[in-house]
C-alpha cells in the first residue's frame, strides 16, 4: 500500500496525538496558521472531548506500533463539557502510570491541556514530546509484550 | 462436621423450612474436601451436601447476579472480605439488597491445596487450622504444617475481619486481625527498572491461556456482555490467538475494575497458570490511595468510586506517573 | 463496502505550495473502496461545492471525504452541500491538510506523505460512518423563573414583552427580593424602591405573567424544551384572591412579638402581616409558628376584623405541576452566618452590625424611620467604623475565599450618604483593598475618600470590644505602619454573600453543578457565561457568583434572549452525535449516569427475550438525545463497551489509529 518508500535504516517514530475538539484540535489549527512547525510524524485525531479517550485507543496504538501517544485537552476548568477533563486526568494519571508499572517507558504517554489560543504552545509541546520519543528510540516493548513467549505472533 | 458448619447448616434449614428464603447460596462438597463449589439450595434436603470448610475461599457475592434475577428471597453466606463485593454490586445496581439476606460467617484464613501439595503431602482427606497451625489429614498419615505456608494468597493480605454488610452474622470463634503489608508486592515492582518490570510481565503474561476464569470469577466483572465479546468495541475477534485481545486483556480488565476492585483475590486464586493478576489491580488501588485519597472499594453500598468522580485540585498525569504527587 | 468519493483541495497555494495534491488524489484511488478522486483549487467555492455535488450523483457516493482546511473551517459547508446531493451529511469527513500539515512542514515530500496518511485515516472513518439524522422535540412555549429578586423580575419582563407566558416562583411572600430591602443604590445614589417597585407593579399587571409567592420548586422532570415542573403552593391562610391588603387584621393582630424580616430582625412585626408596603402582591401571610389561632385553637381575631372573608386557618399546601420550555434560575444570595467570627464581637454587641441592617436603618420605612440611632440605646452614633471583607477573601473555615464584590461600593456609598446627612459623624473605613472597577465606580469612591472626608485606613482589624460603652476597633494601618484604635459608637460589618442556600436543592433537581462554593457553575465561564451546563437552564444573578445590581439586570436579559430563542422555535433540532448506549450490553450500573455533566442519562427497567419463551427483566441506561452533548465522559466509564458516541465509535476511533500506525 505504501507508495513512498522510506530510507528503512532512519528511525522515525509514530506519533499519535488525540486532540478535544474544543481546544487542542484549534489550538493546532492555530498553530498551523501561525506556521508553526512540529514534526510530520505527529498525527492527529480529533475527539470530541479528552474524555473520549478510551484507554482501549491508547492501547491500539502502541500496539499497531506507535512510539508515542500524546493525549490534549482543555485546561482543567475550561472543558467546553464543563467536567469532561477532570475524567481525563484521572483516567490517565491511572493509565500511564500502570504502564509505567507494566515497563513501558513513561515519556511515551504524555497528557497535555492546551488552549484553543495557545499555537505555540502546541507546536512547543509536540516538537519537545516528538523529541523525546526520538530518544527514546523505536518502541519495541509493547510490540515485545504482545508476542508469546514461544514464538508465533 | 465443625462447629461453624453446623450452625451454618442449622440456619439454613432453618430459613429454607420457615420460608424466610426460597434459596441459600453457600458451598456445595466436591469429591475431596478441597474442591468444595459454590451452589443454590433450594430445600432443607439439599443441605446434607453444604459444606464450609477451610478450602471455602470462592467469594461467593457474584453469583447473586444471576440468582436475583429470578424471584424469590435468598440468603446468602459471605466472609468478611467476600461483604465488599456484595456491597459494590448492591451500588452499581447488579445486585438487589432487598432481596438477599446477608449472613456474615467467621473466616481466619483460607487454605491453598496447591501449597499443601506441595509440602510433599498426597491424597488429603481434611485440613484445620487452629492457632497459626495447620493440622492436615491424608490418606497417607497426619502432618502439622504452619498456617501461613499453606494459607491463600489473598488471604496473606487479608482485608480485615469487619463486615462491610451482614444482616446477621454466624462468628462462634472470635476472628483475629492479622496484619498484613498488601502492598509490597507492588512497591517490590516499582523499585525494578523499566526493563526488569517488562521482562516480569512477559514473562506472566506470556504464560496466560485465555482461559476467561479470572474475568469469571470476578465480582466486579459482572457485564451482561464482556467487552471483549463485543463488536463495536473494534477489539474483539472470533480468533483466540489475536494479539490485541490476548494482550492487552489483563490491562483493559485491570483499568475496567479500577476503583470497583474490592481486592478480594479471587482472580490470582482461580488462575490456572498462577499469574499474580491481584498484582494488577492492586497497583491501581495503590495509586487511587496515593492519588485521590485511601478508598476501600465496597466499604458501603452508595457513593461514588474515584474515577467518576474528580476534584478541581487533582495531580496532573505528569507528575502523578512519577509518583511524586500524593493526595492531601 | 462504502462508495467513497475523496476531493483533494489546493487552497489556491496554500496546500497546493507544500503537497502534491495531484499526486495525493493519484494514488488514493488504489485506497480500497475509493470510486472517485480529484483535486479542485479552491473547494469550498461554488465551482468546488458542485463539483463534489456532481461526483455523488454521478458515482453514487456513500462516503465523502474531503483533504482540505479543517473541519472547524468548512466541514459544515461540505456537509450541507452533500446534503443537497441527497447524501446524508454525516457521511462526509475531513482531512485537515492545511492547518495540520501544509502550513508546518516545509518538505514536499515529507508533507505529501503525511496528506496521504491523513486522508487514508479519514477514508478509514468514512468507512465506518452511519448516516444520522438530527431528532426533534417540541418546545413548551412557556419560561419558568425560579427567585422573584431583580435578576427574576427582569428576566421575567424581559421574556413576556417578548410575548412568552413566564411564571415567576418565589419562595417569600413578596417579590422583591434583596433589592426591595437597600435604601440607595450606588454609583447614582439613587432610592432603591423608587426604581425597583414599577418593575415589580409591572410583573404584576402583564398578562403574561403569573407571580407564585410563597411557592417553591419541589420536583422537575424532562429536558430542553419539555420540562415538567412540580411547584408547592404553601400555605398561606390568607386566600390571595379575596385579600385586598387594607391591613386591618395586622393592625388587630394580637401577637405583635414576630421578627421582622424585612428589616433584619431589628423590629417586630404581627403574626398576620404584608412583608412592605410595596409588596406584591399586597396580600397578608399569616406565620403558622407565631399565629396564636393555628397554635392552640384559640383566638381568631383576624378572620373576624376581615372585611372580604379572605382568612382560612384550614388552609393547606397545595402543589401544581406545569410544563416548561425553559427555566431561569435566579435564587440570589443572602449574607453570611458571622456569628463565629469572634474578633467582631457581632454576636455580643448590639452596636456591631451588618451592612444590610444598616441599610434598614438608614431606611425610612425601616424601624428608625430614617433616621440613624443605634441599636443599643437609639442615641445618634458620632463616630463609625466600616469594616471590610468580613469573611469575603477568607481562607478559613468561618469564610468565604471569594471577593463578594459589591462590599466596596456599599461601603464607600454608606460612608458618603452618612457624611453627607449627618457632617458632625466621623467615619474610618478599615479595608484590605479597594476594588471599583466599572463604569463610574472609581470616580464614586474617590469622591467618599476626597470630598466627603472618609477616613480610609488600609489595614485589617484584629478585635472589636466593647470599653465604657465604646466599642474599641483595634486594627492595623498599614501605609503608616502602626496600630490604631478606634474608639466607635457603631461598626458596620461588609459581611460576605453567598448563594441562598435553597439553591442545592434546586442545582440537584436540575441537574445543574454547583461549584464548591455553591455557586451555579456556567456552561463555559467565557463564552457561555448564562448558560447552565444542562440545557434549557439559565442562570441570572448572584446565584452564579456575585454580582451588583447592573451586572444582575444585564445578566437576568441576557438569560432572557436566551430563553427568547428557544421558545421562538416550534421543534429544536438535535445533535446527531450523541451517545447511546446498546441495551442487551448494558448492565445498568449507573456509572456513565455519574459522569454525566448534562443528566442526559435515566434507566428503564426493561423486559428482554430469552428464548425460549423466558424473559428478564433488566435496567439499561437510556440516553435523551436532546439533553446530551456528545462529549463522550460516559463512553469510557460504560465497562462493556455498550454505551458508544456516534460520530465518534469506538470501532472508527480505533481504525483511525490503525491507519495512523499501519503508514
């Protein structure tokens, strides 16, 4: 299916970034008419809220192979579902720190709250997040995880 | 037959003969005295087949689910820890408290035939503990084994003797507290590095079969239909070997039961492969403490559990994962 | 497998500049499912809009995804065209490959690899879409106010003039509310009665509005634009139709020892009583805990001095239930308990008092008449101290953390009107800061401290006692840098408001959250400050925060054009995106209930077939489309999967991410 073929030996890794519809999702739109760059392997999928977040989702995506998964949502406060947020943070706190537990590096689950006027700040925090994936290399754990001990995948 | 047994027995007589109830949920004999399961009674007759021993670790709250949903009044025996459960499943509606009458049964301990077995003894015709002593018959002679070698793992970490719930209770001896550190088989794993905690977890994790008992055993996995069966959910397959569903079960059930997780054990007990599933979920129950405040799943019947449920001043992800934050 | 029809826009050179869009829509052809690809410089034009009209007909299109600028830009603009096409228009999705990709990445290569992503994660989505179509309910052309202080009369005012019928309920006997009890108004000065009474006569003559004093909300079901609302007359033992207000039984009333409320407990009033004389309506109450007749049988005296028979000491609450389109809150606030604050010796001197009871006593229809006499012995106070923030701006338990927010123009307006009626009083303010912001505020203030010689000590005060019949103000001055007595005949308390506390109750049956201050919380506390977070619920007034009086007014005709809007319409549209949860799934564990800002979630005990001609009888999660928002908090609560967001499926999120990992 893919058409462009890449230079295999250079690592890039993929990146998923869920964004609320309300605030992220503008505020990378904004960082985009600010032409404010970050990293093409940044992705994004708009969700209406954080809250819509199921950690089944985050689950998917480390295990289809991404390096990184990033979670925005409104400032606490601001949710435009007023509480939805609040849930996210929670959830996630939970989350991300039981895959710590589980042995996946904790730099590749991050959640950042980022308003629909702050352009910079997205394109700040997915170049810094996109950076630290780099450096963290190819995400090989969870892709370890799901294979049996003996053998077939 | 020991005392409790027989009081227990009496009772239930007693309550199936006045028609006080129309079933009794307890714990029927199996072929040895180490496999009793968990069973209805429906008449006084049946009884002759009640059992409780100290082989009757099932916690028997979740078969209520279904046992309500016919009429009728029932009554069922719980053990102390097994009264969180109830009182989880009475707040998310699964099971109706009017409808069950709760008798609290005395507990100190109940015992694993696995570690009996494999003190080197065969053929085990009967087992008492009294006194941090295990006094175990076979067919092969008599041993005396020490209480806390051959006790369930979740019952090294017991709970507490206080019953969350009981509409009356059947204690002749009086239950000691004993103490327990049950977390520190979690801070064991968070002193690890990363690579030392993910090769523990494939490891563990490797070995699971599917089997489903953990999820069906669990009371605080009662759905009509498991996610896992469900299509919508884009994760479940008819293929048992798929990766996704086989991998990422035991975190999808560890995050489904955050916060409803009583700590009951009754998923490590059930294992046929020994994984310290309890380990899963104690991990969020540590970190819920941490985070939100200490919670006791099941402590009441109402209320909210800490994930529907915030405050405006809770720690943010980043600086909860690390474990830096805890709760004032 | 969906028909899909994918539309590469150029934007001109805005994406056309850093991918290669003709090569995108090349090769998205091999995309399985993919019948029809183009590219088109500017799509959102007419030229651009047709052509994605044309390609539905012409292919049959199921699906439609458009690689252009994002979704918050035109995705209503290519769903309405769709729609025009005859395809459901929540068949169309878009690939944001402007602002999230051409306009960051400089790379040709490396951004037209990423359109391609982007648009093959959209196709994914597509491919899972359902078509969904907006419901409709219909609207009960009638508006609840519940609170008859200023923020509920001019909301009610504001909505009948509109032609709307508008019932005002009020828990006193009288509307009026906290505005019907201040003696002036600040920054004007100006007779707080004298401008608030004809909005209150007006409330009463307009046809469309029906006052229900002495009434309160007791159960409110239904949504947005059905809402069924349970109200409980109390009673009264005055028949409201038959009293004429002529007072003749207050003035026989034997048992004369009542507190008056309306005067903040500082005189007494007849058991049988009109709360003012601008009441409305004008008609008696009788207090059953003071009334000598309902107590103990014997007395009687009104219903015999009664001229119109209008007394009826059997009388009993009665409850009505009406239907509303929409409701206004407006419960206002009341001053705080200060009784625990023992530095203001409030509770044990006489001459300590709150600033609402000096408005009483500066009022001449309050128990002075008017004239300024101390509580204690009515001897005409020559020296006043004014205490700021008294539990406002307070991180203890006793008060409040919130600025009240009105305490330092009533004081500055109490320090001039007492200046300016009595020239031989001396007057200290002791205040933390100063906080006048608003139209004419600044310049009020300043004409207190500068021209009317208030004396304005920055500082707080630690304890107030009484020494020789002086009450001793000790507290700090701040700019000079010392301790300062302050030997007074009277102190006035600016003691802080909160929300009336009745307002739990009425936040609880409506499913509105409430903050932790008890405050009414907004749907967005900038760009839907009115709004309550459940639909079809506004919020005017201090119920909300605090507020002065223009602010309340502003607020109450804001909350009005709300309402106005809604009951305009016959039907209101709903949301398609909304949850919905899958009935033989659901457990009816009442989780995603509890996650639910919106109360959109109530569960049925529903019967299902077994087979074999068994059923059971079970409880399932039913969601209102028109009440839910579409956030999706209950979603991830639901623990088997039942509850889903169309729109936002589970199954179309996860395939997203598949395509995102799969490039």
């Amino acid at each position: 299916m893919q058409s462009v073929t890449e230079t295999k030996n250079e690592f890039v890794p993929t990146i998923v970034a869920f964004c609320c519809n309300w605030c992220s999702y503008a505020g990378a739109d904004l960082a985009g008419s600010s032409r404010l760059s970050y990293p093409a392997n940044v992705k994004i999928i708009r969700v209406p809220c954080s809250c819509r977040v199921n950690p089944m989702f985050v689950l998917k995506a480390f295990q289809q192979g991404a390096d990184g998964v990033i979670l925005c949502g409104c400032h606490p406060g601001d949710c435009h579902y007023v509480t939805g947020n609040y849930y996210t943070r929670r959830r996630m706190s939970l989350l991300f720190g039981f895959l710590n537990y589980l042995g996946i590096e904790k730099d590749r689950t991050r959640v950042e709250w980022v308003s629909a006027a702050e352009g910079a700040k997205f394109s700040a925090v997915m170049n810094d997040f996109a950076k630290r994936i780099n450096e963290l290399g190819e995400n090989k754990r969870l892709k370890d995880l799901r294979v049996k001990e003996n053998g077939h995948e | 037959m020991n005392k409790t047994e027989e009081q227990i027995v009496k009772r239930a007589a007693e309550l199936l003969d006045n028609k006080e109830v129309d079933k009794v949920i307890g714990w029927k004999k199996g072929e040895f005295c180490f496999d009793p399961s968990p069973a209805a009674f429906t008449s006084s007759d049946e009884l002759k087949d009640f059992v409780y021993n100290d082989f009757c670790g099932a916690n028997l709250s979740k078969y209520l689910v279904n046992e309500c949903k016919s009429g009728g009044k029932i009554a069922v025996f719980l053990k102390p820890c097994d009264t969180y459960s109830f009182n989880e499943l009475v707040k998310e509606h699964r099971v109706n408290k009017e409808k069950v009458k709760v008798i609290g049964v005395e507990c100190h301990g109940k015992l694993d035939i696995e570690k009996i077995k494999s003190k080197g003894i065969a053929a085990v015709t009967g087992a008492e503990e009294s006194g941090g002593k295990v006094a175990v018959t076979s067919l092969y002679g008599n041993a005396e084994l020490d209480k806390n070698e051959v006790l369930l793992d979740k019952c090294l970490t017991c709970k507490g003797k206080k019953f969350a719930v009981a509409d009356e209770i059947i204690v002749l001896n009086e239950m000691e507290e004993t103490k327990n550190d049950r977390f520190s088989g979690v801070e064991a794993l968070e002193k690890m590095s990363e690579e030392e905690r993910f090769a523990f977890w494939k490891a563990e994790l490797s070995k699971c079969i599917r089997c489903n008992a953990c999820r069906n055993v669990c009371p605080a996995c009662t759905c009509n239909k498991c996610v896992f069966d469900n299509n919508a959910s884009g994760v479940a397959t008819k293929a048992p070997a798929d990766t996704f569903e086989e991998q990422m079960f035991h975190i999808i059930r560890a995050f489904h039961v955050a916060g409803r997780c009583t700590d009951c054990g009754e998923c490590s007990r059930v294992c046929p492969q020994h994984i310290p599933l309890h380990l899963l979920n104690r991990k969020f129950i540590k970190d819920i403490n941490r985070l939100y405040g200490e919670f006791q799943a099941g402590e009441t019947d109402e209320g909210k559990n800490p994930l529907i449920e915030y405050r405006e001043s809770d720690a943010e992800p980043s600086s909860a994962v690390n474990g830096e934050v805890r709760h004032a | 497998m969906q028909r899909i029809g994918v539309f590469i826009c150029w934007c001109g050179s805005n994406i056309a500049a850093t991918v290669d869009v003709e090569r995108v829509a090349e090769e998205i052809k091999r995309e399985p499912g993919v019948v029809f690809s183009a590219n088109y410089q500017y799509m959102c034009s007419e030229n651009g809009q047709q052509l994605l009209k044309n390609a539905i007909k012409e292919y049959r299109l199921t699906g439609v995804v458009v690689g252009s600028c994002s979704p918050r830009m035109h995705e209503a603009t290519f769903r309405k065209a769709a729609e025009s096409a005859g395809l459901n228009p929540y068949m169309v999705e878009i690939a944001n490959i402007r602002e999230h990709c051409s306009w960051i990445h400089k790379d040709r290569e490396e951004a037209t690899k990423k359109a391609l992503v982007l648009v093959r994660t959209a196709i994914a989505k597509v491919n899972l879409n359902a078509p969904l179509t907006a419901g409709e309910s219909p609207v009960t052309k009638r508006a609840l106010v519940i609170g008859g202080g200023i923020a509920g009369i001019q909301a009610a005012l504001d909505i009948a003039e509109a032609g709307f019928a508008v019932d005002i309920v009020e828990k006193n006997p009288t509307i009026g509310g906290r505005m019907a009890q201040l003696d002036k108004t600040f920054p004007t000065l100006d007779c707080s009665a004298c401008i608030l009474t004809p909005k209150m006569v007006d409330c009463a003559q307009s046809d469309k509005i029906d006052i229900l004093t002495y009434s309160e909300v007791e159960d409110v079901k239904g949504f947005v634009g059905n809402f069924k609302v349970k109200i409980r007359r109390k009673a009264r033992y005055v028949d409201e139709t038959k009293c004429t207000g002529c007072k003749l039984c207050m003035e026989n009333c034997p048992s004369k020892k009542g507190l008056n409320e309306f005067n903040m407990n500082l005189n007494t009033r007849p058991a049988i009583y009109i709360p003012f004389a601008q009441a409305i309506p004008n008609v008696a109450v009788i207090d059953p805990e003071q009334c000598i007749k309902l107590k103990t049988g014997k007395c009687g005296l009104c219903q015999m001095k009664c001229t119109v028979g209008a007394i009826d000491y059997t009388m009993q609450d009665k409850f009505i239930e009406r239907d509303y389109g929409a409701i206004v809150v407006a419960t206002g606030f009341r001053p705080i308990n200060i009784d625990h604050f023992n530095e203001y010796g409030y509770s044990e001197n006489k001459d300590v008092i709150t600033s609402l009871e000096l408005e009483r006593l500066m009022n001449a229809a309050g128990p002075t008449d008017g004239v300024l006499l101390r509580p204690s012995d009515g001897k005409h106070p020559k020296v006043i101290t004014f205490v700021q923030c008294v539990g406002s701006r307070d991180l203890t338990d006793c008060g409040k953390p919130y600025c009240s927010k009105i305490c330092c123009m009533y004081t500055a307006k109490h320090a001039m009107l007492i200046r300016e009626k009595y020239p031989d009083t001396e007057v200290h303010v002791f205040y933390i800061d100063v906080r006048c912001p608003g139209k004419n505020y600044d310049e009020f203030y300043r004409r207190a401290c500068e021209q009317y010689g208030v004396d304005y000590i920055k500082g707080m005060v630690g304890k107030i006692y009484n020494e020789n019949g002086k009450l001793m103000v000790q507290g700090s001055n701040l700019i000079e840098n010392e301790q300062v007595t302050i030997a007074s005949d009277l102190v006035v308390l600016a003691t802080a408001i909160e929300p009336e506390p009745s307002v739990r109750k009425i936040a609880t049956l409506l499913t509105a959250s409430i903050d932790t201050n008890n405050f009414l919380t907004e749907a967005h506390p900038k760009l839907k400050p009115v709004e309550s977070p459940t639909a079809g619920v506004y919020l005017a007034g201090v119920c909300q925060g605090p507020k002065d009086i223009p602010e309340t007014v502003s607020q109450a005709s804001a909350c009005a054009a709300k309402v106005i809007g809604l009951l305009a319409k016959d039907s209101l549209k709903t949301n398609p995106c909304v949850a919905q949860s899958d009935e033989s799934m659901c457990n009816g564990c009442s989780q995603c209930a509890n996650v639910c800002a919106y109360g959109a979630i109530t569960y049925v005990d529903k019967e299902f077939r077994l087979g074999g001609g068994k059923t059971e009888t079970r409880r399932v999660a039913y969601v209102n489309p028109a009440v839910c928002q579409g956030c999706g908090a209950c979603t991830v609560t639901c623990p088997s999967g039942a509850m889903d967001l169309k729109g936002f499926a589970s199954k179309q999120i996860m395939s997203e991410v598949e395509e995102i990992c799969r490039a």
